[in-house]
C-alpha cells in the first residue's frame, strides 16, 4: 500500500529532523561547560543526551503549538509536511557547516509555511499565530537573555569578588555542570516537541488520527530517543562558535549564562512558546560578557549569527516551498520519494563537504584566532556602579583554528 509507506517516509524524515536538532543545538547547553573545562567534551555530551531524553517527556505544549497554530491544518498534506521537514533539515545542515548556531526551531517552522504557502498561497498560513508564537519571541527572547544573563553575571561577580580565583574555578565548575544540566532537560522539553507537533501533522494528514488528536505516546518515545542520538554525537562546530568564538568564558561567567538560558526556556515552554534554544543561549552568552568587567566579546561573529537569524525563516521557507515544487513537478507519489532521494543526496554531500576540515571533541576547545594579525581587535567592555560602556572594533572575521592542540 501505497499511503503507509509514504507515511513511514515523512515520519523517518521527522525523526531524521530531530537528530538534526539534537546535534546542531548541543551547544545551547553544553558550549560553555566544555570552553570552561568544566566537563569534557564527551562527558559533556552524553549528559545532555540524557537530560534531554527526559525533558522530551515532561511537556506537550508546544508539540500543540507546531501542530495546530502556524499552518492550516485543513491544507496539510503529506507531500507538504515532506517538503517542510526538507527545508528545516537542509537548513539545520548548512549552518551546521559553517558553525553557525542558527534556530533549529525556525528552520523547522520555515520549511513548513514555505510548503504551506507553496501549496495554499497566503490562506494557509495562520499569520496571527506565527507571529505571537514564532517572530514575536524570536526578536524578544535574545534581548531578554541578554538581560538576564547580564544581570547574572554582575550579580555572580560581585559577590564573589573576594573570593580567590582558584577556588572560584573549582566551585563554579560544579555549579555549571548543575546549570548545564538544567538547560538540557529545559531544551529537551521545547524543542523535541517540534518534531513531535510535526508528525502529529503527518498522522492528521494520513487519517491514521483524528485532528483532535493528543500525540501518541510512541511519537513522544522516538522523537526523544532520536534527539538523544543526536546530541550525544555532538554538534562540535556549533559549540566550538558558542564555547570559543563569542566571549572569553571563565566558570562564573558560563555558570550565569546556562542558568540564564534555562530560566527563559523553561517559561516559554510552559506559556506554549516555540522558542528558539540557541537564540537565548547565545543571548545569554553575549549577556556574561556584557555584564563581566573587561570581557571582550567579538561582536563581528555575533553580527554573522544575527545575520544568519534573520534569514533562517525565509531561507528554510525557500528550500521548502522548492521541494514541494519538486514533488509536483514530478507528479503522484513518485514525487514524494524523488524529494527524500534528493534530501539524503544534499545530506551526505554536505557531510562530506564538512570531512574536509573536521571539528570534533579532540579540538573543540583549540584557541580561537583571526585569520591574520590585524584582524577582528575586539575592545573590552568597562562596566562602572551606575552605568555601562561597551565599544567594540571588529575589523574583519574571525574563524576557529581547527587544528588540534
């Protein structure tokens, strides 16, 4: 039969899709406890896989939001459902490349209304939930990790500002494997619910439940279990950005910063929002710079991240709207099989694109440098009792090292 098989492709894709999420946002919660050496990076990963195996199973939420509050469910086909899961998978991949720690989340959400609107036009995207759920949270949630992982970290400096630096280290290295811990299980309940809400669409499609419907228990158990993989395997390139690339991380600092992002997430979770991860770990990062007296924080590869943000939605939105031209192209069924040929083409070609200058546990911690002398001079940021004053001179890029130590 014909409609069951296509069904078990869209729900390989959709777990294919959230092992993409695990390892491209492992960073998110573990990135500052390997910069700081606080765990090792092996360590470091196993954990979160486990963390975010059980936050998988303590909220719904947002699954609902994914499922029922940004695309028409009436338009929703299995060919559309492929071809956003297309658009959010090759997107999670190039910024993987590149180490960019892009939005898993809106990449999703991009190749889903790229498809939607491919296949409806304008009337099948719900706007009024896109917007309350997805953009709207998208441009508040880094300004307010900022905040807060600002305001953290002046806090943390200011009262242990007698303490000896060696004794800090020591202590704030535990603390951050308890907030790095934190931030796992907080994004094991947000963003492995995506992939849930997605094949919550597929099933609606297919007529295998109602539109009703809860999320089957044997959704909740594979997307979580595939996210687990996927962090586990670890997104080393996305962390060595998070760890090295945007602030000079000492324990207090990062130990601020995760407890930060895991206050924001789990309250988005809980009020239903699909918030992006990696915008408020990185938000949350920029914060413990901003907010440590003489941290230098390299704003030119934060301005490539923001840049990288602002065209996550569309970009996905492209590549999902092509696949779903591509299945009508070439007509009926084959058309579906012929989109989840090329995915896994475009898939194994960028994996072997990345093979050519690896990162992996064994230099993801290696310096981060500018490519000549004369690059990227970062100035520090003063921070006084009443006022702060942060001036920075990023003269060109920066990219990491990858050579082993």
């Amino acid at each position: 039969m014909t409609e069951p098989l296509l069904l078990a492709v869209v729900v390989l894709t959709a777990l294919a899709f959230d092992f993409t999420n695990g390892f491209h946002d492992t960073g998110n919660a573990m990135a500052t406890s390997i910069a700081t050496r606080a765990l090792k990076p092996k360590q470091a990963v196993l954990l979160s896989a486990s963390l975010n195996l059980v936050g998988a199973f303590l909220s719904l939420t947002v699954a609902a939001t994914i499922a029922k509050g940004i695309v028409d469910a009436g338009i929703i086909t299995l060919d559309v459902v492929l071809a956003g899961l297309v658009g959010g998978i090759v997107w999670n991949l190039v910024t993987w490349l590149f180490g960019i720690p892009s939005s898993s989340s809106h990449a999703l959400i991009g190749g889903v209304v790229g498809a939607a609107l491919a296949a409806a036009g304008t009337s099948g995207v719900l706007w009024s939930g896109l917007a309350a759920k997805v953009l709207i949270p998208a441009l508040v949630a880094p300004l307010v990790a900022i905040a807060v992982g600002s305001v953290g970290t002046r806090l943390v400096m200011h009262f242990t500002r007698d303490v000896p630096e060696e004794q800090n280290d020591r202590m704030f290295r535990w603390g951050q494997i308890g907030s790095a811990s934190l931030v796992s299980l907080a994004h094991g309940t947000n963003d492995a619910q995506k992939s849930m809400g997605i094949i919550l669409l597929a099933l609606i499609a297919a007529d295998a439940v109602p539109e009703d419907s809860g999320v089957p228990f044997w959704v909740v158990l594979s997307c979580a279990l595939a996210m687990a993989f996927g962090t586990y395997l670890g997104g080393w390139r996305v962390i060595r950005t998070l760890g090295k690339g945007l602030v000079e991380l000492e324990s207090r600092q990062g130990m601020a910063a995760e407890t930060s992002s895991a206050a924001v997430i789990l309250l988005s979770s809980h009020f239903g929002y699909s918030l992006s991860t990696t915008h408020v770990a990185t938000g949350s990062i920029l914060g413990s710079g901003v907010g440590k007296k003489g941290a230098a924080v390299r704003w030119s590869v934060a301005g490539r991240m923001f840049m990288a943000w602002l065209i996550t939605v569309p970009a996905a939105a492209l590549v999902g709207a092509a696949a779903y031209g591509l299945d009508v192209l070439v007509g009926g069924t084959a058309g579906s099989y012929v989109v989840f040929a090329v995915l896994v083409a475009v898939s194994f070609g960028i994996w072997l694109w990345s093979r050519r200058e690896p990162v992996g546990h064994h230099n993801v911690n290696d310096e981060w440098e500018p490519e000549t002398d004369n690059e990227s001079i970062v100035a520090e940021s003063v921070v006084d009792h009443d006022m702060e004053l942060l001036t920075v001179a990023a003269d060109g890029e920066q990219q990491p090292r990858e050579e082993q130590r």
